[in-house]
C-alpha cells in the first residue's frame, strides 16, 4: 500500500522571510497598543531566547497575546487584518508560492508546522492556502476570549513532533504510513527534521546549515543565494 505523502514547512524564515510572531510584537508598538521602548526590549530578549534555543514558551505567549486580551476581540482582529495588509501581503513571496504549488501538483498534502501562534498565523496559511496548520493553541478563559495561556502541547521543538502525531492519528495515520518532508530554517526544528523522511535546510541558520551539511540534508536557499 502506498504512503501517504505530506510536505510540511515551517513558517517564519520558511516560507515567509520574516519572523510573523516577532513582527506582530513590532507592529503592536508601531499602532500604540505597546510601551515603545519596555516592550521593544522584552520582545527582542525573547527572540534572541528563540534563537539560541533556550525560550520558555509559555512565558513568551502571556508577554505575546497580552495586547491581544488588553483590547479584546474586535479590535484584535481589526489590528490583524492590518497587520495582513501592511506585513504580511508584501512578504508573501512568490518562491514560496512556487514551492508549494509544486507540492500541490505533486498530490502532497501540506501541512505548516509553526511555532508562532495560531491567532497571528490562521490567516497566514490562508493567504498561502494551506488548511492544515499546526499552530501554538491558546486557551480562552471565561469570557471566550484568549487567556495568555497554551493550550495542550505548545508545538514548538519536540512538541512540533508531538503535535504532528497527534493530527496524524486523528486522520487514521502513523508514522510509518506517510512519506514527509519538512522544510525548516532553525535548529529549534531539529527533533522534527531527524523525524522525517526528508528533512530540507531551508533558508537555514548557520548552526542548521552545517548540521545539514555534515548529514547530507537537503539545502535550499529559497529567497536569496548563500555561499
């Protein structure tokens, strides 16, 4: 019986050549809604956490979605479809178009598999798409609205494995029934790399690109040439 093929893709520095969850922060302090220089400072101290592989996640999300819950949902969402015109649409580039049209035609099914959150990265996936995300849930208190806490197991790491099992078994899949590839950017990706069948280094960071290097991985270079 044959496998069921999946391409799955990280998203920030992926498919998109920004960070969407850092310049969500960015775009909070350019509209008001954030101290200037407080938030500015904890946001970049987060990101550089993120980076080394050393980021508490459930820390991250309280400080992230605390301007979000502040102004409830009318006004998130209003601030969000901002943020998709004036950040996201012109960083929708077409290499990573391309990239997952050739995976479309090839009768994959494609799935992104993020870290970021799933209020900033919905429509992100939509713009590309995409219908199965694998986002960081969050949790709504009382009210309906979001809580600043995770819900379940955040997929960030090894939770990106963990979470991908679970979207599997809910569709009647193993691990040992589907072909995957996964293209990703960052060594906090790396329990998911060496989990599939086909890891592609893709626009990776210099730790990711001599890891890739030294296994053979795939590289691919989406958006700009490398050395």
């Amino acid at each position: 019986m044959s496998k069921t093929r999946l391409a799955l893709f990280d998203l920030d520095h992926t498919l998109l050549p920004i960070d969407s969850d850092y310049s969500w922060g960015e775009f909070t302090q350019a509209i008001g809604w954030t101290d200037p220089v407080v938030f500015k400072q904890r946001n970049d101290d987060f990101y550089e956490h993120y980076k080394a592989g050393t980021l508490d996640v459930h820390d991250y999300v309280r400080f992230a979605t605390e301007a979000i819950r502040l102004r409830g949902r009318a006004e998130a969402l209003a601030a969000r479809d901002r943020f998709m015109r004036e950040v996201i649409a012109p960083a929708l580039r077409p290499e990573a178009r391309a990239l997952l049209q050739q995976h479309r035609q090839a009768g994959d099914q494609l799935v992104i598999v993020t870290a970021t959150n799933e209020f900033v990265t919905r429509p992100i996936a939509d713009a590309f798409g995409v219908d199965e995300l694998i986002a960081v849930r969050l949790a709504t208190g009382s009210d309906g609205w979001i809580s600043g806490d995770i819900d379940g197991v955040p997929s960030m790491r090894e939770g990106k494995v963990a979470r991908l099992g679970e979207w599997l078994a809910a569709r009647g899949l193993g691990w040992d029934t589907v072909e995957a590839t996964f293209y990703s950017d960052s060594t906090n990706d790396l329990p998911l790399l060496e989990r599939v069948d086909h890891p592609v280094a893709t626009n990776p960071d210099e730790r990711l690109r001599a890891i890739a290097r030294q296994r053979g991985w795939r590289i691919l270079d989406l958006f700009s040439s490398h050395p």
